[in-house]
C-alpha cells in the first residue's frame, strides 16, 4: 500500500516504529545548532537530500531515553567462515559496514561477497 496505507483506510505504525529503532540505536543528541553547523558538509555531500538528512538528526532530540546501542569490536577467532554480503549502492546501509564486518570477524572467518547493485537489501 502506498506510504503505509491500508486498504481500510488507516495507516501502519512504521513511521512511528522507525522513529523509535532509529532513537533507540543511536546515542548521540543532536541540538538545532548542532544540525545548522553540520548543513553545508550535508549539502555539499548531496545537494538533493542534504537538507532533509541534516535536519532529520533533531528527530530524537527530545526523546525520553538516550540510545543504548553501541558499535562493540566483534571478531569470531576459529568460526567456520562467515558469509557477509555488502550492497555497493544501499542508501541505508552502507557497503563500507559490511566490509568492515568481515575484516573483524578475522582472517579466514569473514567472507565478504560484494553486490554492486542499488536499493536496500543484499
């Protein structure tokens, strides 16, 4: 359905439950002033989007509870290889994770598989 409509009429709680992930995995608070000095770098790295990615860093400002996700160091010392598969035109989830994954995960252990496509999703 379009933008989360159904066919009754009402639409789906994803843009609600988006905020929430989005909030909850990040821990970082940005302020309006925070946003306003960081524009021209977002402008400069896309004229179209640049705005709309920019400001959307205020979205959790007033969030009750701060993020508690954190980015820890994983490594996988004699796993049977691990297959990663990285998406070199994902918007949303940049190859250069799925690259750094598979490096963590150690020699031998993480397999990398690079699709050079777009959309999000591998």
């Amino acid at each position: 359905a379009m933008n989360g409509r159904n066919e009754d009429g009402s639409y789906s709680n994803i843009t609600a439950a988006n905020v929430a992930i989005n909030c909850a995995d990040d821990k970082e608070r940005y302020s309006m002033a925070d946003v306003e000095k960081k524009l021209p770098e977002f402008r400069k790295a896309s004229p179209l989007f640049g705005d709309f990615l920019a400001w959307s860093l205020v979205s959790c400002t007033d969030w009750a509870v701060r993020g508690a996700a954190s980015h820890p160091e994983v490594s996988a010392p004699g796993a049977p290889p691990i297959l990663v598969v990285g998406n070199t035109g994902d918007p949303a989830t940049p190859y250069e994770g799925a690259a750094r994954m598979a490096k963590q995960l150690g020699k031998g252990v993480g397999v990398e598989i690079t699709y050079k496509g777009q959309g999000h999703g591998s």
